[in-house]
C-alpha cells in the first residue's frame, strides 16, 4: 500500500462527522461512495473524495467489505478520534512522541526526527523529491493533532498538550 497524503485538516471537526454520514449505509463502491462525498459534502475532486475514504477508514468511521465500503456506526467524537488518528494513522504516534511539552518544534525539525521512519520503498517510489511529499504528511499530521488538541502552535513551531 502506498501512504497517501492526509486529506487537509478542516476548520472543525464538523467535517469528519459530515464526511462519515456522506458514506452509505449499504455498502457501495469506492467510485460511487467517492461520488456521494463530492456531491454530499462538496469535496473538490475525486482524489480529494478518495483521500478522505480512507481516512475515515484509517477513524474507524468507514469500513471496505467484499461488497464495497460502508459507514461505520461509531460516533466521531473527539476521544474516539483522537484514539484512532494515535493508533491507525501513519505516523501520527511518532510524531506527537517528538514533540516536547515544554518547548516547540517547527515542521521541519519534526520531519528530521520522523525522516527514518520513512519505509524506504517509499523513497524510491514517490515522483520528484520524496523528501517534500513526507514533510508534506508530517505538516498535516501536526495540522490534524492541533485539531484533535494533541498538540498546540506556539511560537512558530508545535508542542504536545496530552
């Protein structure tokens, strides 16, 4: 599986729970279930639909079964999110676990300390510099942490509140 970007963190999580109730109760394909994110929740483009499908996947908030994807009945609420997003999102736990609570870390100095976990096919797959499609994931991660109160801007850079 090849890691894809996190969607962009949004405003609120008003969102997540919008795009989980976007996905269908009957299990669906993932071109139509795509079809209903960017209709019912007006995301931009099919990459963009897609990107979120797993994401909530990743949230425990969608499901794929052998007869296509489907909503989940869990309730996106902040700790259920919060929980999901430490233990099934790529890189999350290590990032969080880079940062301090004392002091803040810009994106970059966190990308150097995640750098390594990088599998390494990875590097040779991404097209252009991999080095900017990781630092990219790292961004949202910490975009996504500050939103789920994970971590916090301080300073220019991100600090760990848990």
């Amino acid at each position: 599986m090849r890691f894809k970007l996190l969607p962009e963190p949004p405003q609120s999580l008003d969102l997540v729970a919008e795009a989980q109730r976007a996905v269908p109760l009957v299990p669906g394909s993932e071109d139509d279930c795509c079809a209903r994110l960017m209709r019912r929740v007006d995301f931009p483009s099919r990459d963009v639909a897609r990107t979120w499908l797993t994401f909530l996947r990743a949230l425990e908030l969608a499901s794929e079964t052998s007869s296509g994807f489907v909503r989940e009945s869990t309730d996106p609420t902040p700790e259920q999110l919060r929980t999901a997003f430490r233990e099934r999102v790529y890189g999350a736990r290590e990032v969080l676990e880079s940062l301090d609570s004392d002091g803040p870390k810009s994106i970059d100095e966190v990308f150097a300390d995640f750098e390594e976990r990088v599998p390494v096919w990875e590097t040779h797959r991404a097209a252009g510099d991999w080095r900017d499609v990781w630092r990219e994931r790292v961004e949202r991660i910490l975009g996504w942490a500050v939103l789920l109160d994970l971590a916090a801007e301080r300073d220019g850079g991100y600090v760990r509140v848990e």
